[in-house]
C-alpha cells in the first residue's frame, strides 16, 4: 500500500514539474495549482496554500502562466529571487560540471524568470542552454558556431586569439569571427595590429596574403581596396618587397598603392593591375597642366584657365577667365577607376554671374576584365545615347549606337570588328535607313587598317559598301616610333590636309597643311624643364607666311604629376576604333 502511495505522490511531482520530463507543463493537479502571493512587495509562491522555497537553500519552480522558471531563495523566506546566479545540483546536459550529468549555474533576470540563449551584462557574455538553463562553459559549438567560454565564470573569450593546431582563432562575444562571407578583418587592441579571418579557413588567421575588401568613402560609390597581411597576420602599411617587386600600402587604411601616389613628397607610378612600383617618374608633356594662359598677337592676356586634378592627372575642375579676372565658364568632373570621365557640369558666366547650367552624366557597366558593356549618356537628366559592347576573346567585336525615338530606344547604327594576328584589320559600319517604306540597317561603309612591322597603324581606308574607297589616312614614324606625319587624301590620292610634327626628345613643331603642300599654319614648341621635371610648355602659333598670331602657356606642377602617366599607359579601357 505504501508503494501505491509513492507512486502517487511521484505522479504528483512529475506533473506540477513537467518541463524536465518531457510532460506538458500546462497539467498541473487540481489540488496544487501553485500561486504567486505579494507579501511587503515581494513574491512568493504558494502551494496548497503553503509557501514554497522555505527550506535548505532554495526551490526551483515551474510557473505554467509564465511558462518559466523561477528560483525561491530560502534565506529570504521563499522570496521569489530576481538578478540572481545559482548553483543547481540538477540535471545540467552537456554543461554538466559532474560526471553523471548533473551541477549547473542557471541565471534569474530582473524579472525572476530563469535566462536561456544568450545574455550580455556589463561583466560579459554568456549563454544558458536552451533546455536547462545551464551556463555554457569551456568549448562548444552553438547553433553551428565554436564558441569558448570561460570555464570558471562562463564569460565567452572576447578580443581573444585561440591558438589551436598552428593556427589561430578570433573570439568575440564567446563566437569565432570571421565565418561569414569572404572573412572579416578584426583589429587586436593587444598587437595594435589589423588581421584577416579566413571563412574558407574556418575562421583562421590569414598569413603571407593579399585580400580584396570592398568598402565604401562617405559621399562616394562603394569601391574596394587590395591589402596585404604578412607571416605574423598583420596588415602591412607603408612599403613592402616581395619577390623582388616593390609595393607601398597606405599608412591608415592599408590599401595597395595603384596608379599615380605621391609619398614623402615624391609621386610614384604604380601598375595599376598588379600595384608593383614601377619607379619614381618625370612628368609628361601628356599630363594636364593647372594652369593654361592663351595670349594675343602682341601678347596680352586674352583668357586663362585654372585646372584642379586629382591624384590620377584628371582635370576634376576647369575654371576660365577673361584677362581682367572675370569668371567666363566653370566645368567640374567626376571619373571612374579606368579615368573615363562619368559625370560633369558646365556652367556659363555672363559678367561674371551665372547665365546658364548644364549637367551631363555617362554611366558605364563593366564586365569582369573592366572592360565597358554599356555607356549610357545623359544630358540635365535626359537620356540622349546608350552605346553597348560585345566581346570576342577579350577584342571589341561589336559597338551598338541607340538614341531616343518616339519615346523609345532605337537603334541608329553600329561597328563590327574584324581581327586578324591580334589586331583589327577591318570594321563595318552598319546605318539605320529609310528604303522601300521602312527602316533597316544596312552596310554603310568599311574601315580597312594596315600596320608596319612594329605594329604602328600606318594606313586607314574607308570604302563604301561597294568597295569603292572614299578616303583615306596615312602615318609616318620616325625611329623612336613618335608620329610624325598624318594625312588625309581624296579617292584621287588628293591631299585634304596634312600634320606634320618634329621632335627631339619632346614635340618642338608641328605643321598644318592643306591641298597641294600648302602651309597653312604651324606652331612651335617650347618645353621648359627644372632637374628633369616639365614645369612649362609654351605653344608660339605662326601664319602660313610666317606672322605670329598668338601663343598658349600651360604649367605644370611637377611633383604631382609622373611620367608615364596614366594616360600613357592606356589607362582608360574604353575600345578604340582600330
């Protein structure tokens, strides 16, 4: 009979303290419903009519209005416990601290309810687990994540390295960073040191790597930079040499130095693929000048123009102004990372208050190799051209032209490329034309290239779509490979006009000339230099008889600009016509 009653009272148990035993927690017997009783402000639990957590040192209970767990402290009289820690000699799981699976730290928030998942406090972060509130300590993995947490306190590792089978670990929070995505960069306060975290590597340390990180300027497009980290992890800055090559990565934010970069003063170019310093460099007469004067025939001042360029040689805003100071017209221009100018405003003066403003602007799309799909312009908002590009094994293979039309694009001509030993031999030029009562796009004319034995372009014909040639260029090189000649002929072999230019070491002259040799006019070149750096170049403009007319000065600030510069180097991936 005694055992009859045991079980029954063990009945009792299991369902007023069902969440452990997998029980609805919802059932409880109708002779204990279990109740909360304020008493001087402060809670307590009542059973029967009688308060719980009286005795030894406490008594977790199961509150199914609440669906939590509450701890009663015996030394308040049952008093119902709230922003408290305690230790349990109940079942605990994995975070066990015995053998047989028992002893836990559980934790009571501000509200009494025992805390599970995870909880920051001013001291740390923890986690309790999901089922039996126990506090994670030691290694663990959570919700797929490693984690490591203090096995005394259960604070998780936080700006924490976990060295483990020769590499390294971050810890932040008690997680390992670095999972997600490529990886995460993370700055160690201890080594004053910014590392990266592998994501293919589980998290590891990188060392001895290059990284691509995007990353946004305020006010600017995302954009992205190259860094590297050395043996030890740590993010290089300042100059590197690897291999032989040279490299240099900004003091703050550790990108890869490309392109033009002034350093201590001194402009360097660096390749603008691979970021290997390719040495320290003498301006160009290619580079843009800051400041272009234009002078009259008796040589007075008749306009001048002030340029601001950026760290790449473009010309980001162009002022000019009458010879007395007033300001005529204003263009200021945004670029791309390949030099394409991308958007520009141009502004009119009139006595030197504002008459007129336009905007344009040219979007560019770009495939994997950052060579342009689309371009599409825009004038003050409105759309009035989309160019598209088509590639064939990395070579312009075809040039789309689309206007507006009746509110919609249409398609008014395009080029076809034709290649042969690496360059183009020939393009097509297809026109959209009215014939028979509708529109169709037919063969215009043909563009035909010939090149000598060092690659130079030195002919270029065009033929209609018969074959009959309308006209034709020819180049002319000397030894260096500098152009010295251009001309333009009739199907007759008529000159049409003719440059000629002559050099030694810089452009001196160039001469313009019409029908028959004539000249019309020409210029001579004067090129100032200082310690081997172009600081002036000035353009004396001459009548085909010889009387001046006029000259232009540009100057050049020969520290921020390197030779060869940018634009030497192709830098705009735009295709050419040949």
């Amino acid at each position: 009979m005694r055992k009859k009653e045991n079980r029954l009272k063990t009945a009792a148990f299991v369902l007023s303290a069902g969440v452990f035993f997998g029980v609805c927690p919802s059932i409880v017997l109708a002779d204990e419903p279990g109740e909360w009783r304020e008493e001087n402000g402060s809670l307590y639990w009542y059973e029967n009519g009688i308060k719980q957590g009286t005795e030894g040192r406490g008594k977790e209970i199961y509150d199914p209005a609440s669906d939590g767990w509450y701890w009663l402290d015996a030394i308040d009289g049952g008093k119902k416990a709230v922003g408290k820690d305690v230790y349990q000699e109940s079942w605990a799981g994995s975070y066990a601290d015995h053998e047989d699976g028992t002893g836990k730290w559980v934790r009571y928030d501000t509200s009494g309810k025992m805390v599970k998942g995870w909880d920051v406090t001013e001291r740390g972060t923890y986690y309790f687990d999901q089922t039996t509130g126990a506090m994670a300590k030691g290694e663990t993995e959570i919700d797929g994540i490693p984690c490591i947490f203090d096995r005394e306190t259960g604070i998780g590792w936080n700006l924490q390295w976990q060295e483990r089978e020769g590499a390294r670990y971050w810890y932040e929070g008690g997680k390992r960073q670095g999972l997600e995505g490529r990886g995460k960069e993370i700055y160690d306060p201890a080594s004053d040191a910014w590392y990266w975290l592998d994501s293919d590597a589980q998290g590891k340390m990188a060392v001895n790597k290059d990284v691509y990180q995007p990353y946004t300027i305020q006010g600017q497009d995302e954009t992205g930079k190259w860094v590297r980290y050395d043996a030890d992890g740590h993010m290089v800055k300042g100059w590197d040499r690897q291999n032989e090559n040279t490299y240099y990565f900004d003091q703050t934010t550790g990108a890869m130095a490309k392109g033009v970069a002034k350093i201590d003063g001194v402009s360097y170019y660096f390749n603008e693929t691979t970021g290997v310093c390719e040495g320290e460099y003498t301006p160009s007469d290619s580079s843009e000048p800051t400041n272009v004067t234009t002078y009259t025939a008796n040589d007075q001042v008749s306009e001048y123009t002030e340029n601001e360029l950026d760290a790449s040689g473009n010309v980001v805003k162009s002022t000019t102004y009458s010879a007395s100071g007033v300001k005529k017209t204003e263009r200021t221009d945004v670029f791309d990372q390949y030099g394409n100018q991308i958007r520009g405003t141009y502004v009119i003066y009139r006595r030197g208050e504002v008459y007129s403003t336009a905007t344009d602007e040219t979007v560019y799309e770009y495939n994997a190799d950052g060579q342009p799909l689309s371009m599409t312009c825009y004038n003050d908002s409105q759309m009035f051209s989309r160019v598209l590009y088509t590639y064939d094994n990395g070579k312009t293979a075809k040039v789309e032209y689309y206007v507006p039309l009746d509110g919609e694009e249409e398609l008014s001509n395009y080029e076809q490329y034709f290649y042969e030993n690496g360059r183009c031999v020939r393009k097509e030029n297809y026109v959209l034309s009215y014939t028979d009562g509708a529109w169709n796009i037919s063969l215009d004319t043909s563009d035909y290239y010939a090149y000598n034995s060092n690659g130079n372009l030195i002919r270029e014909t065009n033929k209609s779509a018969r074959g009959n040639v309308n006209y034709y260029y020819t180049y002319d090189y000397d030894a260096s490979g500098n152009l010295i000649a251009k001309g333009c002929y009739a199907k007759d072999d008529s000159q049409q006009w003719k440059e000629v230019w002559a050099y030694e070491g810089m452009l001196l002259v160039s001469d313009y000339y019409y029908s028959e040799e004539a000249l019309e006019y020409y210029i001579i070149y004067e090129n100032r230099q200082r310690s081997g750096h172009l600081y002036q170049k000035i353009e004396k403009s001459y009548a085909g008889d010889g009387t001046y007319s006029g000259k232009r000065v540009y100057t050049y600030d020969c520290l921020l600009y390197t030779s060869p510069s940018p634009r030497d180097r192709q830098k705009s991936r735009m295709p050419s016509s040949a």
